[in-house]
C-alpha cells in the first residue's frame, strides 16, 4: 500500500455542496506550514514503496499557484529521487485552464475531477453558493481536460441518485472518461428499501462494464474492478486496508494531522479526531478513542464468507455511519455483497472469453484496462 499524504491547502471553496463533510472557511496553508508538513513527508515516506502526495480542499485550485509552489519544493528537496513519489489533484471541475493542464502534464499529476454526473444529479447537491448549479462548468471542463488529461471522476452516491447510477456512467463513458471512481456518502440516511436498487444498479453498471469490454473500450469501473482484482487475489493483502494515522496522513492548512482527509474536522483537536500538529508530532493514541469496545468488527463479520473481499476495514467509512472506527454499517455490508456480486457477474461473463485482460486484474493491476489495452 502507498504511504499517503493529503494536503487541505485551503478550506476555501466556490460551491456549497449539500453532503460535503470538509468545514469550509477562508484559511489557507502558510509557505512556512508547507515546508514543515514537507519535512514530516520526507521523513515518514518510505523507500521502495509509491509515495501518493494529494492535493485536497476546499478547492484546491483557488490555491493553483501556492500548489505550484509546494510541488517545487518537494520536487527541489536534496532526497526526492530517493523516493518514489506520484501526486494527485482532487478538484471540484469548476476551475481548469490551459495553464493548469500544462503544469499537470509536465509534473505528471494526477487530475479527479468531482462529478457526479448528469445536470439532475450533478445539480442536486452540487451547486454554487448562490443557490445555482454547476453542471454547465463542469461538464464544459471534462471535456476540455478529457482531450487533454487521462482524467479521472469521482461520483457521490446518496440515496436520492442511486436510481440515476448508471445512467450517470453512461454519461462519463460518453465523454471519454476512462476511470469513474464511484464512492457512497456513508453519512446519509440509508434505509434497508434501498438495498435492493442499489443491487439493480451494480447489476446494471456491471453489465455497462462487460459491454465496454465486448466493444474494445474497457473502462475502469472502481466497485466492479476493484472487487474483481480482490477476488483473484483471494482477499485484500494486509497492506490494502485501511492503515490511517500511519500510512494515511492529511494535513489542514494550520498543520493539523488527521489519520484521513474524511475525517478532517474543526473542532477543538482534544475533542475530535485530530492527531497532532507537524510543530507537536501524532498521537496515535488518540486513534483508540473512536474504536468500539465490541471488537475489531461487527460480530456478524466474524464468520461472513466474503470478509476477504470486503472494505468493512475502512475506518473513515466507518465512522461517518456510525461513529466508530471498527463498527461496519448496515448500509456498507449490504452493499458490499452488492459489489461483490455484480463483480463474479462480470468474472462469469468475460473471464474465459477475454482471459488476458483478467490476467491484469490478477496481477493487481485493474487499471490498467482503462490505459488503452486494446489500443
């Protein structure tokens, strides 16, 4: 697993996103806070393992040029090539320029642009603080990074879009996108009518996923790929699951440490789930705070035959259903069996017509369908 590092370089953002769990508010990381949240990279990254340096926000590119800055500076460090560093950009789409995609280009940054699909959907949280939406801008700068970026999406899923799903896939392979990163707002009120539409829309999208095969198109689909890269492996390594306040870091812009940039919150750091300050150090015990007395997992874990395959591990997922970091939600298991079905609905169906393609996925390496494999 690559050692993670998320800077919130401001709090600042132009939108007004309904299920946004980041505070939002005029602070922006201080050169001087960059240079010490860069000491603390350079001294926790590891040697022979991907380094990933992300760039969070707000909106991070209100910011574009204190991130060319702190790009630099990492870049400029006498032990940058002993390191194996990517970095990435996670931007609400609004914010794109020729001068953007140029400095993304030559510095090799990744680029995911939050959308969450087609203008009803995209519209009904997404939205400037003026009350309008922001789907025009967006759908406008997709295609414009798209002809020149391998771009990624990140789409939300809440309980009042998950009818739209696959529609909303459709939408993105249209224009392009090679990789949809599909992530469920864990913190909304799920309730169990929901389990079966969720179903029909990962049996549809893994239906969407086998035909993009079937045309030559292959395209990265996170909850089909990556279930069906875990189901070959025989489970998630070790290394896979989540590992925060000590291979996840993310830091806001006064230098506050948090083990997940899901998890950053503005309240006092002794009462919340801050783990220290890069002038004070983590405190991993503080972790330990928002663990359930019950157990690592749910009791109904234990002995479930698909627990290899299941992220009931992930602590910030956790703790936005239901305030714990070792206590899975109702909503995450029944989904997960969700994703996981559709995934064997996809193995049964490709496997043996297309075996070198899911050769990749056993190899560990899903996304490499979406870098042209058939090209």
């Amino acid at each position: 697993m690559a050692i993670k590092f998320t800077l919130l370089i401001t709090q600042d953002c132009n939108l007004a996103c309904s299920y946004c769990y980041i505070s939002k508010r005029p602070a922006k990381m201080s050169l001087a806070t960059a240079e010490k949240i860069v000491g603390f990279i350079y001294k926790n990254a590891r040697k022979g393992e991907k380094n990933s340096i992300g760039f969070f926000g707000g909106e991070p590119l209100i910011e574009f040029d204190l991130m060319k800055k702190i790009v630099e500076m990492i870049e400029r460090h006498p032990r940058f090539t002993e390191f194996e560093f990517s970095f990435n950009v996670t931007s609400n789409g609004t914010i794109f320029s020729d001068e953007i995609a140029e400095f993304f280009t030559e510095h090799q940054i990744g680029y995911c642009i939050s959308c969450d699909g087609e203008s009803q959907t995209q519209d009904a949280f997404r939205r400037f603080k003026d009350g309008s939406g922001t789907f025009d801008i967006v759908n406008a700068n997709l295609i414009k990074a798209a002809a020149r970026l391998p771009v990624q999406v990140n789409a939300v899923l809440t309980p009042n879009t998950l009818n739209r799903l696959p529609d909303n896939v459709r939408y993105f392979i249209k224009l392009g996108i090679k990789q949809i990163f599909i992530n469920t707002d864990f913190s909304a009120k799920w309730k169990p009518e929901h389990v079966p539409a969720h179903k029909a829309a990962m049996d549809e999208i893994a239906d969407i996923h086998i035909d993009s095969y079937r045309q030559n198109n292959p395209i990265f689909i996170s909850v089909i790929d990556e279930k069906i890269a875990v189901i070959h492996r025989g489970g998630y390594f070790p290394g896979e699951k989540c590992q925060m306040g000590r291979k996840e870091f993310a830091f806001t812009p006064a230098g506050d440490i948090f083990p997940c940039e899901r998890l950053v919150y503005d309240g006092a750091p002794e009462n919340s789930l801050c783990l220290g300050n890069v002038d004070t150090g983590v405190y991993l015990n503080r972790l330990s705070c928002h663990m359930s007395a019950g157990g690592e997992t749910n009791s109904e874990c234990v002995n479930c035959t698909i627990r290899g395959y299941c992220i009931h591990w992930c602590g910030c997922s956790n703790y936005h259903a239901t305030g714990y970091y070792n206590r899975v939600g109702a909503f995450l298991c029944a989904g997960e069996k969700n994703a996981i079905t559709a995934a064997l609905r996809v193995i049964e169906a490709l496997e043996k017509e297309m075996p070198a393609v899911f050769a990749l996925h056993k190899a560990g390496l899903p996304a490499a369908n979406a870098q042209g494999f058939f090209e």
